[in-house]
C-alpha cells in the first residue's frame, strides 16, 4: 500500500466533499396575482345623417313637407356596444330644438327607431318610432355581455307648412350605455 501525504489526503478530502454537495443553493417562493376587473361599457356612434339635415328646393324638400316628415337612411346612426356584463342602452333628448325665431319646434317631432336585428331586446317599443324626451328611455338590453353589437338608429323629424319656418334647426341626442348587476 502506498501512502498518501497529509496535505494531499485533505485536499482529497475537501475535493470529495465539495464533489458530493452541490455549490449553488435554491430557494423557491409562490406568490400570488390578483386583478380586479370591474364592469366595462365601450359605446362609439358612427354614420351619416346628412341626408335628414338637408331639404332641398328641387321636389325632394316640397315632397317631404307633404308628406309631413323626413327621415334618414335606415343605419344613418350606428352604434357599436361592447360590454362585459349585463347591460342597458338609453336615448334621450339632450335640451330643446334650436329654432329660428321665436318658434318652439315641439320636441316630439324627433323619433327614432332600431332597425336592424342587433343582440339584446328591443325596449319601450323602439322597434317602431318613438319620442324621446329629456330623461333616458331605455331602448335595448342584454342579459350577457356583447362585443362589437351594431345598433342601427334612424331618425325622422316630422315637418309642418304652417310651423316650420325656414332656418336651422338642430337638437341634441345622448346615448348611454350601462353595465349592472342582473
């Protein structure tokens, strides 16, 4: 047998230990991710009414006026909904006509109505034109959420020979989109 020096013995030693017990060290921690998501509403209005805010002198204004209205294409105004919960949609009239004049243009010469099929169901007979007045009317609602739900509104704004004097005319409308508890 052969000998082994003392020094060398301990560095075998040291070199077997280290060998045999790793170097690094680990350590494990969980932690936990809470995120809150509360009830959300996105409402855009989009389209073109230009055709409801122009009567023209060539027949087509005289024929509206005859007819006692004048009203939009049928998708003249498009809402677009997304929510993520139960959810109501309302229109109202935000303030009176502006007139020319001292003329009060009754405010129940604008109704609107829904015109396409959209997810939800039709309230308070929105279906077919209603009059709209200065608190909300609710005219679609839902039981789930939506996205991208498209609402097309058309709107028609009755005319008389005798009252409607010639001028501008404008009004204001509000829509609101609301997400609650079912």
């Amino acid at each position: 047998m052969w000998s082994v020096k003392p020094s060398i013995r301990l560095f075998l030693s040291i070199f077997l230990a280290l060998s045999v017990c790793p170097i690094s060290a680990q350590e494990i921690q969980t932690t936990s991710l809470t995120v809150a998501v509360p009830r959300l509403s996105a409402l855009t209005i989009s389209g073109d009414v230009s055709g409801l805010l122009t009567l023209s002198v060539d027949a087509t204004g005289e024929t509206a006026f005859d007819a006692g209205f004048i009203e939009s294409a049928a998708d003249a105004t498009m809402l677009t909904l997304s929510t993520n919960d139960t959810w109501d949609l309302n229109a109202k009239l935000n303030g009176e006509w502006s007139c020319p004049g001292a003329y009060d243009k009754p405010e129940d010469d604008l109704t609107i109505k829904i015109t396409n099929t959209p997810t939800g169901t039709i309230q308070n007979g929105a279906g077919a034109y209603i009059t709209l007045s200065a608190t909300d009317t609710e005219i679609l609602s839902h039981d789930s959420a939506v996205t991208g739900n498209e609402v097309d509104i058309q709107t028609k704004v009755l005319l008389d020979w005798t009252n409607d004097i010639p001028g501008s005319y404008s009004i204001s409308l509000t829509y609101t989109l609301t997400t609650h508890l079912p």
